[in-house]
C-alpha cells in the first residue's frame, strides 16, 4: 500500500511533465555597434597666466618665558653615632678542619 501510493504520484508526474512541450526561444544575434574615432581637431588656444596671490600677514612674536628660581642647596645631615670599641679575645677557641684531599 505505501509502495502504491509513491508509484501512483511518480507516474502522475511523468504523465502530466511529457504532455508540455516548452516553447524554445531563440534570441537573435546581437548587434556590436563600434565607435570609430574621427580625425583629431585642431589644439586650442592656451590660456591666460593666472594672478599672482597676496602674501599672507605676518604673526606676532610670542611672549618671552619667565626665568624660574634657582633651588637652594640641601643642608648636611647629622652624623652618625660611633660603635662600641672591639672587645680583646677571651676564651673562644676556633677549630679548621684540614681540608678534604682532591681526587
């Protein structure tokens, strides 16, 4: 039944599509229309110089800078406190151990 269905709508197109013929058209051959270039004329006259232009103003002369105040020089800061005098040996023993030998 599904088969059918399909089968009978596939024959109905091709049917109906084989009955139109479609009219063929044939466009007619394009006309090329060429400009051909005619003899050159004669130059034109040449014209008139043109005015010279008026020169433009001069500005003004800008304003001179202040000069800015010199920095005074920092003072001399406060010295250092001494440390204390170095301590004479006491009891302190310092052992070296002899160095290992390179191989």
């Amino acid at each position: 039944m599904n088969y059918s269905i399909v089968v009978a709508a596939a024959l109905s197109a091709l049917a109906l599509s084989a009955c139109e013929r479609p009219t063929v058209v044939v466009p007619s051959a394009p006309v090329a229309v060429v400009a051909v270039p005619g003899p050159a004329g004669p130059q034109g006259t040449s014209g008139a110089p043109a005015e010279k232009g008026e020169t433009g103003a001069t500005g003004a002369t800008g304003a001179t800078g202040s000069t800015g105040t010199a920095g005074s020089t920092g003072m001399t800061g406060a010295e250092g406190e001494k440390g204390e005098k170095g301590k004479t040996g006491g009891d302190t023993i310092v052992v070296v151990p002899a160095p290992t030998p390179q191989k």
